[in-house]
C-alpha cells in the first residue's frame, strides 16, 4: 500500500503544480468560454484543468515505469505495455477532445465521435470485458467483449461529466470513489496472491486519487478553475478502465476457495464499481429520460440535474457538494465492507447512513413546510407576520395576482370621471 501512496502523492503534487501554471496561462490569455444561462458560476473561470490533471498522470505513470525495473510487483504490470500505452493514448485523445469542447464547444454528435474512438483503443489494444463475474459468465465473442466493453466505457464518461456542475463535486466525488476502489482492489489481490498486491487497476485507481486531490484545492468552491470536459470525460475513461480490469478478468472461484461465501464472489466485484458510479449513472439516466421525453437530443444541455435540484430545494453550494460526497461515501464504503465478515456490519452501515443522508437531503423540505405553517398562523400585522410573509404562498399568491390584474371600473363611478382610475382623462 505504500508504493500506492506514493503514486497517489506523486500525481498530486504534480497535478496541483500544474494546475496553477494552467490557470495562470489561461487568465493571461483569457482562455476561458462566456458564462452559460445553465452555469451556477458568475463570474468567467478558466475550464482547463483537465490539462493539469492528465498531466499528473502522465507523470505518475511515467515514474511508476521507471521504479517497475526497481520493485517486481511493479513489473509485472509493466511487462507488456500495450494497455498502459492504450489508456494514455485515450485519455490524451480525450484531452484534446474535451479542451476544444471547452474552448469552442463543439457538438454533441462529434463528441460521442471521439469518446467512442478512445474506448475503442483502450477495447482494441488495452482492456477488455471478457467476462461477467457472475457466475462465471463468459462474454461470447470478441466482438461482443469490445461492444460491451465501448458501451461501458463511454456510458461512465458521459454519466461522470454530466455532474460537473458545482465546484469540487467531480473531483471529490471521484476521489472518494476511487479511494474505496483502492482499497478494494487492494484487499481482493492480496487474498488472490498474496505475493503480489498490485494491479492494472490498483495503479489507474491510486494515480486517479491523487490527481482529483491535487486539482481539488484549486477547484473548491468558489473555483479558480474548473476541470472542464477533458477533466471529467478523463476521469470517467480512468474510472472505467479500472473497474472493468477488475470486473472483467476476476474469476469467483478464487475467492471462494479463501473461504468466503458465495454472495462475496459473485456480487462484489459487480456492486463495487457500480456503487462508486450510482450517483452519476442515476443523473445520466434521469437526463436521458427527461430530454427524449421533452423531444430533444439525450446529450443536450439543461439546468435540471441532481445538483441543480438540490440548489432549488433550498441547499448552498457547499452543501449541495457536500450531500453529494455522503451519497458516495455511503454507498461505496457500504459495498466495500461486504467483503468482510460478519455482513451485518455492512448492512448496519449502510442502513443508517441511507437514513442520515435522506434526513439531510431533504431538510430544506421541512424547515420550508415548517416556516410556511408559522407564516399562515401567524396574527395579521404582528411583526412575526412581516416576518414570515414571504413564506406564505396564500398572500404570495394574493400578491401576484394584485400586481398582474389592471383594476376594473368602479361601480358607483362615471365612465369619464376623473376619480376614475379607468376614466379616459386620467389613462
């Protein structure tokens, strides 16, 4: 665990030296797009930190290339290099997409382009979904592993990019993911081989930590700079290469034969990556539903995601990330302490954790139902009442309705008299 470290510590620090050199480049030659009707930001905010980040793991590979002629466990990762050389082949095409994405925002169908392009080296030349560890499912055939494993691939790209939109929420959402898968990968080797505690997946998972963390500080609210599309679309190709390293080459029995029950192998290596990813897969979905119900293209823009939603239910911005962080901790953290026994424990976790998030979450529903119910009892022309006013939707109601009606005439008054406020002479 500590070479992981190590790598995690050598991603941040060079993603976080990086980040402040883009964001310097990018304020001096103003490289940054008009605000959006859709952002929740006011003022312009360079969207390049996807740079720095890739950057930092470029770096971070780079290293643990060079310290793999040093440390066996490292080489044999290393030994063949055609999936290393995939992945950051993708993820540079990924850069590079979502830079001019950022820059000059290019359409929807020519980024999907590029987001299957990518997938389809690292399916091609790197990872693959050869099988489902789920009873031991063989996928079919070739093809069909590098179908499922492209559709894979950009549907976690996509769900992660669709929740960049507060400050600090990709990047601690993803660090919080990926710390858990971590941790995972780390316990399922070591009782897999005990000798060897690395994997493809461990590195990818370790680098990915420390480049959310050393871009994060730039990026807290309120942001320096955002990581933009080649920061988020980045961390989605990671993500899922990672998982699917993982997922689609773990073989059950082995963990059978360690002694744990059958519900260990054959649901945890599915429950863990999908854990990590449910938030944003949730709002992907509910995106999707939502715009080809209303007619329009799945991948157009809208102000109506998660996030969004719980800045109109009554939520800051800190909080809004911050129920998004527990979400994730909750539901990650849960799954992983499946792979201990007793799963009693686990399921506690997990049970109490859904209900404190939920109580959070919908907070500002109560504290609103409960300032509504004082406004209306409230005496007329008491100081409570001024004060509560605004919480009452009758006198809201009332008030618009007040403003929006022109008056009508008067009964007791002449069509033309100039005490009319309808009279001719005084319209």
């Amino acid at each position: 665990m500590t070479l992981f470290l190590a790598l995690a510590v050598i991603s941040a620090v060079i993603t976080f030296g990086m980040s402040l050199v883009v964001y310097r480049v990018a304020m001096r030659f103003k490289l940054y797009p008009k605000i959006r009707e859709r952002d929740v930001h006011t003022r312009p905010t360079p969207r390049l930190g996807g740079v720095a980040m890739f950057l930092g793991i470029l770096v971070a590979f780079a290293v643990s290339w060079l310290l793999s002629s040093q440390f066996g466990v490292l080489s044999l990762i290393f030994s063949d290099a055609g999936p290393i050389l995939a992945i950051l082949g993708a993820s540079l095409l990924i850069v590079v997409l979502g830079v001019a994405d950022d820059l000059w925002d290019l359409d929807w169908m020519t980024k999907l382009a590029g987001q299957f392009v990518a997938a389809g080296i690292v399916a091609w030349l790197g990872v693959q979904i050869y099988s489902l560890p789920i009873g031991g499912l063989t996928i079919g055939s070739p093809v069909m592993s590098i179908v499922i494993t492209l559709f894979a691939i950009v549907l976690v790209m996509n769900a992660i990019n669709f929740i960049d939109g507060l400050d600090g929420l990709v990047a601690g959402v993803a660090l919080i993911a990926n710390g858990t898968f971590l941790v995972y990968t780390y316990l399922l080797q070591r009782d897999i081989s005990p000798q060897n505690y690395f994997s493809l997946a461990g590195v990818i998972a370790a680098i990915l930590v420390g480049a959310c963390a050393g871009f994060l500080p730039l990026n807290w609210h309120p942001a320096k700079m955002f990581m933009g599309d080649a920061g988020a679309l980045l961390i989605g190709l990671l993500m899922a290469t990672s998982a699917i390293s993982v997922t689609g080459t773990i073989n059950p029995e082995a963990l059978q034969t360690l002694g744990k029950s059958s519900l260990v192998p054959a649901f945890i290596p599915v429950t863990i990556p999908f854990a990590v990813l449910v938030i944003p897969l949730l709002d992907f979905g509910l995106a999707v539903v939502r715009r080809l119900r209303a007619g329009k293209s799945p991948f157009s823009a809208d102000r109506k995601h998660l996030h969004h939603r719980l800045l109109d239910m009554g939520h800051s911005h800190l909080h809004a990330v911050l129920i998004f962080y527990a979400w994730t901790a909750v539901l990650s953290i849960g799954c992983l302490l499946f792979f201990f026994d007793p799963y009693w424990m686990a399921i506690v976790f997990v049970a109490i954790g859904l209900v404190i998030c939920t109580a959070i979450t919908l907070a500002p529903l109560s504290r609103r139902k409960a300032n509504e119910a004082a406004a209306e009892l409230a005496p007329a022309g008491s100081k409570e009442a001024e004060e509560t006013a605004r919480y009452d939707q009758l006198d809201i109601a009332s008030e618009q309705l007040r403003v929006t009606t022109p008056p009508g005439p008067r009964d007791d008054a002449a069509p033309d008299d100039p005490a009319d406020p309808t009279s001719k002479e005084t319209r």
